[in-house]
C-alpha cells in the first residue's frame, strides 16, 4: 500500500477483522481516513466495503454473533469506537449514516429532521427550528420544502426523500458521515444532486462513501480504497488510483475487466 | 375454431363450484341483514325511532313498556371501554416486546401460548369474571355490586389481548429492516426506536387491531351476560351492573316471549342497532387503513 503523509487524520481502522459468526468477512484491514475529505471504497460485490462502513456506527452490534477484532480509532479522542467498552449509542451520536434506499420514518419532514434532537433529549423548540433550517439547506432541499415542512416526508421524489436523509443524518452535526451507496435507487438527475452535495459537504464534514460506481468514485472522492475479498488491496489519493494503480488487480477493476 | 374438450368442462364445473361458494356466502350476510331489517320495520312501526333513541329507559317487557335503546347502548360502550382500556396497551406493549426484543426462542413460547388465551371458551371467562375477579375486586372497591361492568369488561380486556397483539406484532414485523436501522444509526436507543419508529410504521395494521378489538369486545355475549347483570341501567359508573345489547337479545331469546309480537321484535332491533355499530367500528378501520396506507 502506498503511504499517503498527512497528519491531518479523523479516524483509523488498524488490523481491523470482523467476522459474521464464522465467516471471517474482513481480515486485517488497516486504512486512514482524513479529515474533511471524502474517502471512497470500491470493489466487487461482496468483497465487504459495506461490512467495513457498517464497522464505523456498529450497525452489525444490532445482529447477533457479529465480532470485531482490532481498532478503528477516532481522533483526536483516541478513542477505539469498535471496542465492546464503548456504548454502539455514543459512537452512533458522532458518527451519522445515510443509506442505500432513501428510508425517511413515517413522520413529517420536520420531524425526521428533527429526529436525532429529540433523541438527544433537546426540547427547546427554537434551538430545533434552527437546525432543521440548517441542516435542511445543508442538504439543499431547504427551497423545496420550507412550505411544507409539516407535510409527510413520503410526499417526497425519491431523490428528494435521499436527500432528507442526508439532512437528517446532518441535523446532529456527526464528526463522520457515512454514505452506503447513497445513489443507487435514484434516478441520473437525483444522482448528480447528491453527488454536489457531498462535494459540497466535506468542507465540513469527513466522509466515507461506498460506491459500485467507479465514475462517482472518481466525481466525489479524494482518497479511494479499492476492495477485494474482504482486504484492502489499494489506498491512494483517487487520482492516482484511477490513473496510474500500482496494482493489477485494481488496474483490472477499474477497467472494467471483472467485477 | 372452438372445441369443446372434455378438460373445458372440468374447468367450467370446478368455475362454477368456487363462484357458488362464493356466493353461498354473501347469500347468507344478504339473508340475515334482510331479515334484521324486516323484522326490525316491524318494530319500528310500532315504536317511534324517536322513542327509541331518546327514551332513557329500557323496560320492553313490563306493562307500561319503554323502549329506550340507550341504556344497552351505554352498558354495551361501557364494558367494550373498559376492555380496550385494558387490552390495547397491554396488546401493544405484548406486541413490541415480541417483535423487537423477544430472541426468537422465547417467541416460539410465548406466541402459541398467547393464542391459547384466545382459545379458551368465552364461557370460562365470564365465570372467571363472576366467580374470581369480582370477589377480588370488592376487597377494594366496596361499592362494587355482585354483577358490575368493571369486572367482565377487564376479563374482556384481557380476552382480546391475544387478538390485538397478534395483528400487531404481524404489522411491527412487516417493518422493514432499514427503516429500524435509519432510526438506530441516529443513535436511538431499542425503545426510541420501537415507539417513535416502529410503532408509527405499523400503524395502519395495529389500527386494524384496534377495530377486530374493539368489534370483538361489543360483539361479546357471555361474559357480560354472566357477569355484568341483567339491569339495563343508562350509567357510566362502572362498579354498578348493566345490560349490554348482546346481553338484552340472549335474555330474551332463553325466555318465553311469544313470536310475533313486539316484544319479540326488540331484539331485533337491538341486533340491528349492534350490527350498525359494529359497521360503523369497520368502516373506520377500512379508512383509517386506507388513508395511512404504508409506504414500504
């Protein structure tokens, strides 16, 4: 793997396994993840770039018979966030995900907005205004719904329910946002929109995207991590990685010769 | 080109077999509200559907008869009251413990066992209500009549938590995994989750648990009968006895009032005004189910 210098990092996964009861799905994976940038991880179906996202906000604590092994530390706590000390609720409080389908909760736009607040205990109703405003321009779906924010999210285009959940996931102001291939239930149009808006978002958030979609890698992404088999086969500024790998196998990926 | 092949008619026969079974049955719902309606004209030429909504009395069968609907109606709203009271958060919370927190082994038990409760004749409980619950009761309410309205609308309750927490837990299941993930990954905790997310997703299919409920509890005949006295009293006090409508038409039906007569024909009436709020209980459900229709 080839060193990319900067000491500017937000989190680090370090000799990270993980293993789905038996299955020993991501073995010794160590990778940066820099600050206010966008780290992009690729690779064929099932070689675990989602399994390796689902590490950061210890979604598979929710499943049974899931394991981690090693280290993804937050920084600059220093804080192992996979470690069976530390409370899943208080790393999902910091670390924020937006899904593959678009999955608002049967609420009005303003409450699923509002959600991560009120789960968080916030009460004051003007300090909750305040930030479903932002977090809503934050997402740019703010001049699309200031009119009806008391209306049902399900009232909303797909593209449009995609990018309330950004919103949603940003309203707590998370150190990390994670995006599980966040494009592909949406149409092109849609796609583009939040394609911007991640671009858009690094300037104040780290986030770490998973894509089957090499071209939006190459859109959104400064750093890409290309997958195989549940280990990191190559790390690199995405450039490089999509001019000049030092890998074949990511060579042969990337050209489309398998996967 | 048409042929008629010997595999043509078995079709046709097996066609026309399913259709009359299908229509055996609306057959018999057509019958019976016909037969609701006309003997329940019957009555109504005689008593006034003004009388028999607004008279507060209810004594058909005395010499100087009154017909006033409303005391069953209120014995029968009263004791369905006090059952909902009792089984739709118990039904609710039986529901979300087995949908979201019972490990699988622990649901295998408890669902069979649940549905159990739904099996047992509705005789036992009204015995139970009577014999049991009562006695109970009156060391601490010692204002509560032998026959009351408290007793069998709680053992009602208590009847109709398996129906309510069945179809409650199918529609708390039906909740797709990833609407529960969105709600954990903003750092909800299981309970957030199951009553701010869950609970909402599946509402249209525990509104319809509401209604089978609800339409389970007013359409009770023996618990009430045996329990809840025979008194058609217009009260909302629950430790005094009441009648219900189900109540009204099994204690005539068991004695000797001739065919015929107006007397006869109250129960029909009573029958009808029942059925009319049962329908009015299911077509609400149907909206609500209707106008908060899923997404998923």
């Amino acid at each position: 793997m080839s060193a990319v210098t900067s000491k500017d990092l937000k989190a680090e996964a370090k000799g990270l396994n993980f293993f789905y009861g038996s299955v020993h799905a991501l073995k010794n994976i160590s990778l940066p993840i820099e600050r206010r940038k966008v780290t992009a991880l690729i690779g064929p179906s099932g070689c675990g770039k989602t399994t390796f996202l689902r590490c950061f906000n210890r979604m598979h604590d929710l499943y049974p018979h899931n394991r981690y092994e090693g280290e993804i530390l937050l920084y600059p706590d220093n804080v192992n966030i996979i470690s069976p000390e530390i409370d899943p609720i208080e790393v999902r409080m910091q670390i924020s995900m937006v899904f593959q389908k678009p999955n608002p909760f049967p609420k009005t736009i303003y409450e699923n907005v509002a959600y991560g607040l009120r789960v968080r205990g916030t009460r004051k109703k003007q300090v909750i205004d305040e930030r479903v405003e932002k977090s809503l321009r934050g997402a740019a779906l703010w001049e699309e719904v200031k009119d009806r924010l008391h209306n049902l999210a399900f009232d909303l285009s797909g593209g449009q329910q995609q990018r309330l959940c950004i919103a949603r996931a940003l309203a707590t102001d998370p150190r990390i946002l994670l995006f599980d291939e966040p494009t592909s239930a949406l149409d092109p149009i849609a796609t583009s929109k939040i394609e911007e808006l991640i671009i858009e978002l690094k300037n104040e958030v780290t986030i770490i995207i998973v894509t089957h979609n090499m071209q939006q890698a190459a859109r959104v992404s400064d750093y890409t991590s290309f997958m195989y088999i549940g280990e990191i086969i190559e790390y690199d500024r995405t450039d490089k990685i999509f001019t000049a790998p030092s890998s074949k196998l990511t060579e042969d990926y990337i050209t489309g010769r398998f996967g | 080109m048409k042929k008629v092949t010997p595999q043509k008619v078995r079709e046709r026969v097996i066609e026309a077999i399913l259709f009359l079974s299908a229509l055996s049955s609306i057959l018999i719902t057509v019958s019976i509200v016909f037969i609701l309606c006309y003997e329940s004209w019957g009555f109504f030429k005689e008593v006034s559907v003004i009388e028999f909504l607004t008279e507060k009395d209810w004594m058909p069968l005395f010499a100087n008869p009154k017909f006033g609907i409303l005391p069953l109606v209120m014995g029968t709203l009263l004791t369905t009251g006090i059952a909902l009271i009792v089984a739709l958060p118990l039904g609710i919370l039986v529901a979300v413990y087995l949908s979201e927190y019972a490990p699988h082994k622990i649901r295998e038990i408890i669902k069979p066992v649940l549905e159990l409760l739904a099996a047992v004749p509705t005789v036992v409980y009204g015995y139970f209500a009577l014999l049991f619950l009562t006695p109970i009761l009156q060391k601490f309410l010692p204002d509560l009549s032998g026959f009351n309205a408290l007793s069998p609308g709680v053992i009602m309750g208590i009847m109709i938590i398996p129906y309510v927490s069945s179809v409650s837990e199918d529609a708390m299941i039906a909740v797709p995994m990833h609407i529960r993930e969105g709600s954990y990954a903003m750092g909800a905790t299981k309970l957030q989750t199951a009553f701010k997310v869950v609970i909402p997703s599946a509402f249209s299919g525990i509104a319809a648990a509401f209604i089978i409920g609800i339409s389970r509890a007013i359409g009770e005949t023996m618990v009430v009968s045996i329990a809840a006295g025979g008194m058609p009293n217009l009260t909302l006090n629950p430790l005094e006895s009441v009648q219900t409508l189900t109540a009204y038409i099994v204690q005539v039906s068991l004695g000797d009032v001739p065919h015929g007569t107006v007397e006869y024909r109250t129960i029909f009436a009573a029958g009808m005004t029942l059925f009319l709020m049962t329908l009015g209980f299911n077509i609400v459900g149907f909206w609500l189910r209707k106008r908060i229709r899923e997404v998923y």
